[in-house]
C-alpha cells in the first residue's frame, strides 16, 4: 500500500545557533518530495574556536541528494545569516532565487561587489507577493524588522498552511517600511494556521522591544548636545537607522558623510528603492576635512570590530580621511554580537584613548532588537493561533523558552528539533520521523572546506604548541649524511634549564635513526615516523606541551 502524501520540514542551519539560516520544506511521498528552500546565510568565524576562518555556512549535500526536486530558494530578507552564503554555494546549486525588490537589489549590488562572483538571476516578487512553485502556494507578508522589507512566509500546501516567521518584531512605527501586517495574520489565524516555525531570539525577554522611532528621538537628542563632531556606526543594512540618523542631522544643521564601502553600497540601493526618498544626498568621505566641527555627522562602517572597517581604522588614528579628536563623540547605535566583544572594545579603548567620549545601548537607548520579546511573541499567536509550534532561530536556550511560552499560551504541538531533524508537520501527530545530511562549510579565504577537514584544527593546535620541524638526509644504506636542519616555529628556544629545544631535536633525530634496525632505516617513511615520535616526546618531556612535529627525508 502506498504512503500518503506528507508535509515536512528540516532546518540544516539557525537551530541550536544564531545565524547560518537554511530550512527546507517537503511535500509528497517518501523519496518522492517536492522541496523548497528558506534562506542561505552564515555566521562569522574567526576567533580562538576558527583561526583564519571568514565564513561559516551550512552544509547543503542534502539540497545537492534532492537537487532535481527543488524548487527554488526564497529569501525572507537581506540580513548576512540570511543570504550570505548564496554567492558562494549557488554555483552548485543553480536554483530558482525569489526576494522581495529591496533584498533583490541589495543582493545584486554586493554580487557586483565581489570579484569573480557568477551571475545569479533572482526573481523579483512584490511586496505582499505570491508565488507557486510546485505544490507550495507562498505568500509573502511584510513583517517589521531591522531591514526593510522583511517577510514572513504563509506557505500553503494541500495538508494546511505554516507560517514561516522570518525575523520580525511588532513595532507600530517602524520608520522605514510597513509594521508587522497584522490583518493579514489575523486572517491566516481564521483561515486555520497548521504549524508556525518562529524566532526565538529574545523569547528570554520579558516586555517588548522599543519602537526604532525611539531610538530616532534619542540620536536626534544626542546629536544636538554634541560640541563637536559626532561618528555614528551602526549595521550597514539598517535603512531605518540610517533614515532617523539623517533625519537627526538634518534638524541640527549636520552634514552626514557616509565613510565604509558597505554602508555606501546599502545607501545607494536604498535611494534607488525608494527607502531613502526626501533624504538630502549624504556627502562622501573626502569632504570630511572641509566640513565645520559642530556641522557633520561621520557614519561609519565597523559596529562589530571588523578590523578593515572604517572605525576601527578611526581608532587607530590610521584612516586616510577621517579623525576624531578630543570633545568628539561617537556613538555605537548597535549591539554587539556575541564573540565580537573583544574586537569592539579594543576600538572603544581607542577612541577614549584619543579623548573621544564613547555612548552606547549600555546606558543610552540608541539601539533596538528587531526581534520579538515575550509579549510580542504572546500577541502572535493570538492571531495566528497554530495549532503546531516550532522555535528556531535560536541558541538552546532561546528554544526552551520560547517553547515553555507557547505552552503555556495554550499551543497544542510543540516540536523542539536541532539541525538536520526531519520534523513531519502532517499528517497526523507532529514530530521528529528521520535525520537528514547537515554540518557546516567554511568559508577560508577564497576556498570553501569542510567543518572535518583537518585544517581548521591544526591551526588551533598551532595556535597553543607551535612546531618543530626536522629535515634529515640518508644515504641508500640508511646513513644520515649530515645533521639534521631543525626548525622552532611557536616553540620557545630554550628548556627550564636553559638547554636548546633545537639542539635536543637534533641530537634525538640522530640517536633514533642509528638504533632503528637497518632495513627500517632504508625506508624513508619509517624513518620519519620514527624521528616524529621521538623528537615530540623528548620535547614534551621538557616543555609539558606536546608540539607538532614535522620530518622531511632525503635520501642521497
């Protein structure tokens, strides 16, 4: 007898994490489904836990297995750990793109960008749009966030609809764009809503999130009591901040100078879109030196510590067009992203180093979370009323609250799943039915590896036992015909009683090789292994660190 038709859904990234988003949605019968896909983002890596590494991106083998049968790629909005891995891995993909005209734009401007990137053809699909792509009906719904034109998904099949939430919040006056459509959820709640898969990134918030016309009145409070100048960074992609920083200038007589290569990407797709119109042309960098004091607001790229980025380079005194200097101010309208707090206070200790006084969320509200707390989260499903949950978007945490609040709001089915879960939506009782390919990519300088490769740890063990390399040459008898050339990389010279690690190596080398028995020594692989072991133990004797230990053979 054959299996019915069944609704599923599998995230492969964003579950048990902030970023990295991608979830797949399948209708049919097993080995039979059509799929569609949500979203294409990364983190970021770099730090003690991914030396050298710029990107983390989801594995996607499984959208390659299933390649035939997928659809498309629907984006809900423009944010990096939404779409930033597109570039990088739609080359083996090569599906179908749908976004909404501002993500549309924003994406082929940093495509441009990007040396070398493939052309990617992305279908436009107006605000408020549909489209029907195999058994998938998907509504998009304008939905308030820290983007313009941020969606949620209504995707509807024959077993019932999901809402697929994107990132959102409930903020009535969101200054750029639309608020959250709530007639449109209302109706969906009405219509009967099978399964809601959510952001839980501040379910562990009480209360509500601030409106962003807020933060608007703050900057234009801030701006007006500055002596001096004032540098303002924030999220490149934050059109609405932007918006109320210009705004804020504007009533105090400011010229805004946009300095950052990002920032005035964001600004120029902005006004070609519309989100910028009746806001006076921003000046570029270089007319920085020319402008009065009291008269310009710099807005710089670098709210998370990026290294290149114009504010750090402003807090090293090293930017070529723009310095601050004692009775400036500077103010960070963002929230640092967990892991970047060390790259953020080292601009902090900068500036204050330069005499420039720092404001931030800490103690003056120039930023709000465009994501939903509690009572937030409550109201939606008032109107939606699911009769399934799903929390993802979220570190484990984040998912445990947001599943006991749905509960306790009186939802049916609450499904906890983590990356790679196969979670069966209809019909009949909800849960998770398989497992599903999943992991992580890393995106190191212009390659793309794999999370197992060997790479990735080996710098870290570099990074806390340096190496010892060995390079000996033998005669085809098995003789050393020198002595061995040893090499210290990350290994202190000496041992506590002032020996030399260099010369113990050799000295080990030598020894190890006269009392291998002849045939071995013959061999040059034997011989290598033979020195490996001997030279990292007889450091780590000495040191209590175990080096890496590398030995090059010869044979003459």
């Amino acid at each position: 007898m054959q299996k019915a038709d069944e609704l599923v859904y599998a995230p492969l990234g964003g579950v048990g994490e902030i970023g990295m988003n991608l979830s797949v949605y399948g209708y049919g019968r097993e080995r039979k489904k059509a799929w569609i896909a949500v979203d294409l983002g990364v983190s970021f890596g770099g730090g003690e836990d991914l030396p050298g590494v710029d990107l983390v991106m989801p594995d996607i083998r499984f959208l390659l297995e299933e390649r035939k049968n997928l659809l498309g790629l629907i984006l809900t909005h423009g944010h990096e750990d939404h779409f930033g891995a597109i570039i990088d891995l739609w080359p083996r993909l090569k599906l179908p793109i749908y976004a909404t005209p501002f993500t549309a734009a924003l994406f082929e401007a940093k495509r441009e960008a990007e040396p070398g990137a493939p052309e990617i053809p992305v279908t436009v699909v107006p605000v408020g749009g549909r489209i029907k792509l195999g058994p998938f009906d998907v509504e998009f719904v304008s939905m308030s966030h820290s983007f313009p034109e941020s969606n949620a998904l209504i995707i509807t099949t024959p077993l019932g609809k999901v809402l697929h939430t994107g990132d959102w919040k409930l903020d009535p006056t969101p200054v750029v764009g639309p608020p959250t459509d709530e007639a449109r959820l209302r109706r969906l709640g009405e219509e009967g809503c099978l399964a809601l898969v959510g952001d839980s990134t501040n379910s562990v918030r009480e209360g509500r999130s601030p409106s962003e016309t807020e933060v608007g009145k703050t900057l234009a409070k801030l701006i007006a009591e500055s002596p001096q100048r004032v540098a303002i960074t924030t999220f490149a992609s934050h059109v609405a901040r932007l918006r109320s920083i210009a705004e804020a200038a504007r009533a105090c007589g400011r010229e805004v100078v946009v300095v950052g290569r990002a920032m005035e990407r964001v600004v120029q797709v902005a006004r070609e879109t519309g989100h910028l119109d009746g806001v006076p042309d921003f000046r570029s960098a270089q007319t920085y030196g020319y402008l009065p004091r009291d008269k310009v607001v710099a807005l710089c790229t670098g709210s998370q510590g990026e290294p290149r980025a114009a504010l750090a380079r402003i807090a090293s005194d090293s930017h070529p067009e723009i310095g601050l200097a004692k009775g400036d101010r500077v103010i960070f309208s963002s929230r640092t992203i967990p892991g970047n707090e060390k790259a953020v206070n080292k601009i902090v200790n900068g500036l204050i180093a330069q005499g420039v006084e720092v404001l931030t969320e800490r103690n003056h509200l120039v930023h709000v979370s465009g994501h939903p707390r509690r009572d937030e989260l409550a109201e939606l499903y008032g109107w939606v009323k699911p009769q399934i949950l799903i929390p993802v978007h979220g570190e484990p945490l984040h998912l445990a609250e947001h599943a006991a609040l749905a509960r306790k709001l009186g939802v049916p089915n609450v499904v906890g799943c983590r990356n790679g879960d196969l979670v069966r939506i209809a019909p009949g009782a909800p849960g998770i039915v398989d497992e599903v390919p999943q992991g992580r990519l890393y995106k190191d300088g212009n390659l793309i590896i794999e999370a197992e490769a060997r790479t990735v740890a080996d710098r870290r063990r570099l990074g806390f036992v340096g190496v010892v390399a060995v390079a000996l040459a033998i005669d085809e008898t098995g003789l050393l015909v020198s002595e061995p050339e040893v090499t210290l990389i990350g290994v202190p010279d000496h041992d506590g009683r002032g020996r030399s690690f260099a010369d113990q190596a050799a000295a080990t080398a030598v020894e190890t090789v006269e009392h291998l028995p002849r045939a071995r020594r013959r061999d040059p692989d034997s011989v290598a292994e033979a020195v490996r072991r001997a030279v990292r133990g007889g450091i780590a004797a000495s040191w209590g660190k175990k080096p890496l230990c590398l030995v090059h053979v010869l044979t003459v």
